[in-house]
C-alpha cells in the first residue's frame, strides 16, 4: 500500500496551508521587521468583541497616538510596559489605548503591527492590551483623509503593494482554497479635489482600509469603540446617556460588524452613533480645557446609567497641559497631542492601581514627587485649572 493510501489526509494535504503560512510571515517581516503573532489555535475571523473586563491590580490607559511610533514606544517604555527591545515586561496589567492611531504620521500601520504584537506577548504574561477606534479610524475606513500625511500615504501602499504581492505567491500553489479577491476593485482612479501625484496613494488607502478591506479587517475589526475596565469606562470622544440606553455591547458588535464589512453600518459610512458632534468619537462635551465648558451633568447622568462605574476616560482633544480630571475626576482626559504631527507633547500615561488611586505617569519635571524616580517622575491627578504648561526634559 502506497504512503498516500496509508495517509491520504497526512502532511501533503498540510503544505499549501504552510506555504500560506510562510508568505504571510515573509510579508510582515519584509514590512515591519518583526515576525507575525503566532496563535496555536486560528481566531475566529470575526470574534465578539468584549466590552466589559474585570478590574485589573494595574490599569493603564494611553491617548492618541496618531502615527508616531517613537512617541508610542516612548509611552509604553514610561509606564514599564516594555523593555529596550521593545518586548512586553507589563506582566499582567491592562492596557486601554483610546483609539487615533491613524492620520497626522507616517507611521500608522507601523503602530498597528507593534500594538497587534504587544496584544499577544501581554496574553501570555497574563495581561491584556485593549485597542479602540477613535474618530480618525471611523473616517479613515469612510474614506476621508483629511488629515493623513503623504509619508502616511505612501506607508500603506507600501504595505499593500506587499499584500498584493503575497497574494500572488499564494495564487501560485494550487491546492489552496482560499480566494484572492482584489483589493483595489472598485476603487476609482481619478480623484476631482486632489493632487494627481497623490492619486496611486488615494487608492491604495481606500483599498487597503475601506470596510471589508485588508487591514481593516485585520487591525481595526478587532478594536472595542467601548470598554468598560472595572469602575471606569473608556470611550474616544465621550458617552451621554443615550449611547448607554442603546447598548455598549451593540455598539461594539455593530461597529465591528461595518469594519468588517458585514453592515451593521449605511454601507460606505459609520453608524450613526459614530457621526456627528454628539457621536461616541467626536463628542466633547467633556474634554474642553476650561472646565466651566465641561457639562458635568451630562456626565453623571451617563455614568449613573452604567452600573459600578465612577468615572469616564477618553481621549479626543488635546490637553495642553498633560492629563488631568474635571467634574470631580469623573471625566479624565488623557490625550496630551504626543504625536509630532500635532503638538509633540510629553508623553504621558494614566495609571490606575487597586487601593492606591489614580495618578499620571510622565517626565514633565512639574510633576515629579520628592524621591520619585527621576527618569519618569509620578504625579498625581491634579485639576484642570491648576495644570501647568508642560516643559521639556533635556536628556
């Protein structure tokens, strides 16, 4: 009896999954210089996303990071979140980043590869990075690029040019029975309001993030637009009471639905609860530096609709003089611009512990205790009207 009647279902019927595996591998390397996750058992391609998580011994949660990869790392490196080669040493502490990876840098797919590996070296330590959409991700995959840089432009074609080019390797093995779809059908070539030099990175921008796309479905369709962390609740731009009554766990599985292009959305745009100044990414109701502006009532009207939660925490607009608490610090507002495409602030990051509070890590020299540690300082969480302007450390 021959070796293929003896297995017919042996390892030559593995190998066009291995070659698959290889070219995925090869691309990821070619692009970001580190080696894909590796997951023993496949993620289901479109798993329910969490919204609610137990309370954590350490909670952290990061801002906008808005295609500044230095900056990002820099924000890990100050919370002990990794080491010098960039590796997990958080152990088993919980990560929220409040979503706007993406426009004002060049480095946006970039981060997204660093966020997606640090998500799985965190489950193995026994903690946990959250990734949410912020306004930027919901207008990206709508097309709307406003705010993207032409070094961010040319980063995703690069990185679709590789995808195309490793789908044609797969295409090359016959016995594989996934289909190669592609990504650029439908896309349109000429664009009325834009630059013609900017045209071939347009279309690789839809193609590569518009609903159902490539990296949309394997960055962003992962994200949470809530999460609810113990006693606080994450969110972009802000909830009111109204988003709550609808559902967070709706609004989750309905936006993740429309990234992935599943509908849950009106087709090219997001829900509704995603558009507008009123809209879970775009509201600011409580993100105004003055806090007389901050509608404090709103606020504890959403909060008291959400059981066990006792403050919100968002990102969204940009806080000149670092992280800071208004409405009893019932609103904190953790986006401090670190990004050199905004204002290249400080990096700075919120830490909550069990039983000792909230407080700021940062390297503003403002900030720092009497016998803290002088290469990152700890501050508490302090008034918005009482922060200082942010002054820069010289190394």
């Amino acid at each position: 009896m021959s070796n293929k009647e003896k297995n017919p279902n042996g390892i030559c019927k593995t190998i066009p999954n291995l070659i698959s595996s290889f070219v995925d591998t090869f691309i990821d390397y070619s692009f970001s210089g580190t080696f894909p996750p590796h997951f023993p058992t496949p993620p289901p391609p479109h798993p329910i996303p969490q919204t609610r998580f137990s309370s954590p011994d350490r909670l952290v949660a990061i801002g906008d990071l808005h295609g500044d990869l230095e900056k990002s790392k820099e924000a890990f490196r100050l919370a002990g979140l990794i080491d010098s080669s960039d590796r997990w040493t958080g152990g088993s502490t919980v990560v929220v980043q409040v979503g706007d990876v993406l426009d004002r840098g060049g480095d946006e797919v970039k981060i997204l590869y660093f966020l997606e590996r640090l998500k799985r070296e965190a489950e193995r330590s026994g903690g946990k990075v959250v990734t949410m959409n912020g306004n930027h991700e919901i207008m990206n995959v709508e097309g709307d690029f406003r705010y993207v840089t032409k070094k961010g432009l040319e980063e995703v074609k690069v990185w679709l040019d590789l995808y195309c080019l490793g789908n044609q390797m797969k295409s090359l093995c016959k016995g594989l029975e996934e289909k190669f779809e592609d990504p650029y059908e439908g896309v349109p070539t000429w664009f009325p309001r834009a630059n013609p030099e900017c045209f071939e990175g347009i279309r690789a921008r839809i193609a590569a993030l518009r609903p159902g796309s490539p990296v949309a479905k394997r960055f962003l369709g992962r994200n949470q637009t809530v999460a609810v962390v113990g006693d606080s609740v994450f969110v972009h731009g802000g909830l009111l009471a109204e988003h709550v009554e609808y559902g967070l766990e709706r609004i989750n599985e309905e936006v993740r639905d429309w990234i992935n292009g599943l509908g849950g959305g009106g087709g090219r745009y997001a829900p509704v609860y995603c558009r507008g100044g009123n809209s879970v990414v775009w509201l600011r109701k409580f993100s105004d530096e003055r806090p007389y502006k901050c509608d404090c009532e709103a606020l504890e009207h959403a909060l008291s609709t959400i059981p066990g939660v006792k403050r919100m925490i968002m990102g969204h607009t940009i806080q000149d003089g670092g992280i800071n608490g208004v409405c009893d610090d019932k609103a904190i507002r953790i986006d401090v611009g670190m990004s050199k495409g905004c204002s290249d602030g400080l990096p700075e990051v919120l830490e909550i512990r069990k039983g000792s509070g909230v407080r700021v890590v940062t390297s503003n020299p403002l900030y720092k205790e009497k016998g803290g540690d002088s290469k990152i300082g700890l501050g508490l969480l302090v008034p918005a009207e009482h922060v200082p302007k942010q002054v820069e450390v010289k190394a």
